[in-house]
C-alpha cells in the first residue's frame, strides 16, 4: 500500500491522459463541433495538470528513498527534482509552440496526445531502477 503513495503523482498523469483521450475522441469530431475551437481547452487542460503533478511531487520531497515495486522505481529527491524539470520544460514548450500548433493542426489535438504519452515516458524513465524495465519504457 505504500508504494501506491510514493507513486500518486505517476498515477494521476497516467489518469489524466486517459480522460484526455477519452475527451478528445468524444469531442472533436469536426463534423459536429467543427464550429469549436477546443485546443485552448485542452492546453489549458494540460498545463493546470502538469502544474498539478509538480504539486504531488513536491509534497514528497523530504522523504528518504523509496524503492517501489520490487525494485522496478525509485523515488528520491533527485528524481523528484529531475521529474520536476522535465515537466516546467515541458509547460513552457507547450506555451511557446501554442501558435505554431494552431496553424499546423488546426483542430487536430492528436499532437497533445503523443505530447502527454512522451512526457508520462520520461518521467517514468527518469524514475526507472531497473535496465529491463528502462529498456521497455523507451
């Protein structure tokens, strides 16, 4: 049970790109919303949950090192300070992109999918103690 605790943060993004694909596959058929604009929505959407996550993860600086699921994650300030710099980069990339994003894919938000999938990877990499399963996450 303590190992979900240490693993909260992980699980929240992991359940937020599930409600955005389940949100962008309901919503965004063009044919009927193709009067809507939703990809503010969804970045906003994104960053507030990224902002999220950052939260979850700095409520658990502090702890001594954790090694969860049998040797499979390890959870240390460091990779707390790592997961934290990779998601902050992430939300400035998304800022940054926001316009080039709208010409480009008009109303697709396919993008912010692989967007979310690569960041969870990332993290999940960063977190990685074991080569098998690091080999698998990448």
């Amino acid at each position: 049970m303590l190992d979900f605790i240490f693993f909260l943060p992980e699980l929240f993004l992991i359940f937020v790109l599930l409600s955005l694909c389940i949100f962008i596959s309901q919503f965004t058929n063009k044919n009927i919303y193709k009067f809507t604009y939703i990809l503010n929505f969804i970045e906003i959407f994104i960053i507030i949950n990224f902002l999220i996550y950052i939260y979850l993860n700095l409520n658990s600086i502090g702890y001594n090192e954790h090694i969860i699921f049998n040797n499979i994650f390890v959870n240390t300030n460091y990779t707390i300070f790592f997961k934290n710099f990779i998601i902050f980069i992430s939300i400035l990339i998304l800022i940054i992109i926001k316009d080039h994003l709208k010409i480009i894919f008009k109303n697709n938000c396919d993008f912010y999918i692989i967007y979310f999938f690569l960041i969870i990877s990332i993290v999940f990499l960063i977190m990685c103690f074991d080569l098998i399963f690091a080999a698998l996450i990448i």
